[in-house]
C-alpha cells in the first residue's frame, strides 16, 4: 500500500465513522409515572375483557402484528390469532376466576417500553389460584403504546 493512500484512507477514516453513525435523534425522556398509570389502565382492561369473556376488549391490548407466546404452546402470531386463542381459552373457563395484573416495573426509551408485571388469578371467593408474571414490549403508535409482544409464566406446575 503506498503513502500517500494510507494517507487518504487515515484522513477519510473519521468521515466513514460519522457517517455509520445511526443517526438516531435524541428521543424525550418518558414520564415514567405517568405511563405506568397508562400501562396499568390496559392491564386492568386486559384483566375486564377476561372475566367478561370479550376477546375484543382483551385483543386491544395487541398491534395487529404482535407476538404473544404461551406456556406449554406454540405462539400466537398476529392480532386474529391471538384473537383466537383468546375466544378458545375464555370458552374453557368454567371457574368463574379472573386474573388481577400489576405492573411491577416499566423501562422505556422514546417510542418503546418494556414492562415487567406480576398477575395473580383469583377465584369468586376471593381465594387466590394462581400468581406468575408477565414481560410485555410495547411501541408507541398515533400517541399511545400498544403491545407488539408478551410472554407470561406461572408458578403453578401445570
């Protein structure tokens, strides 16, 4: 290599680092208390759509191409299958028990947030079934956030 291109290539290395910079904007902080208010308002309609066994009121809690991932079984992938699975999961429930869910932590950066909840399933006389948490991602979409994945796990040997 001669001279005068490890030259050029040496001048022109600090231009191509700028320029692989992703060009990310600097994004505003998230109000972190007023969100998880936001995040726990869905969670409760999440938790009135179940026991009222409407899928519609619990699949407004997903973006048309979310992911939600269940235990002991593949996936659901997209808005109408977890539609789906929601209609025949509230058809098996004969119990009358309905899921409670907390946020217990929420990190976010810009358009997306990452919430970590616990849920705890409680019976018609108040007894507690069954508890396990829950990990939601969502992204901001027209001005509010909207699941775009979530997976849960259970305490409960099934």
């Amino acid at each position: 290599m001669s001279k005068k291109f490890q030259l050029a290539l040496f001048a022109a290395l600090p231009a191509l680092l700028f320029s692989c910079s992703n060009g990310e904007k600097k994004t505003e902080p998230v109000d972190m208390e007023k969100t998880k208010v936001e995040i726990q308002a869905m969670e409760d309609a999440y938790a009135a759509g179940e026991k009222a066994k409407d899928a519609d009121a619990v699949v407004a809690y997903y973006a048309e191409n979310a992911i939600s991932y269940h235990r002991n079984e593949p996936p659901s992938n997209g808005k109408a299958a977890i539609k789906e699975y929601t209609i025949k999961r509230l058809a098996k429930d004969s119990t009358g028990n309905h899921n409670v869910y907390k946020v217990v932590d929420l990190f976010g950066e810009g358009n997306m947030l990452v919430e970590i909840g616990s849920f705890s399933e409680v019976s018609p006389a108040a007894a507690e079934v069954d508890m396990g948490f829950y990990m939601s991602y969502f992204q901001k979409k027209d001005g509010k956030y909207i699941c775009v994945r979530d997976m849960s796990i259970s305490t409960k040997p099934k």
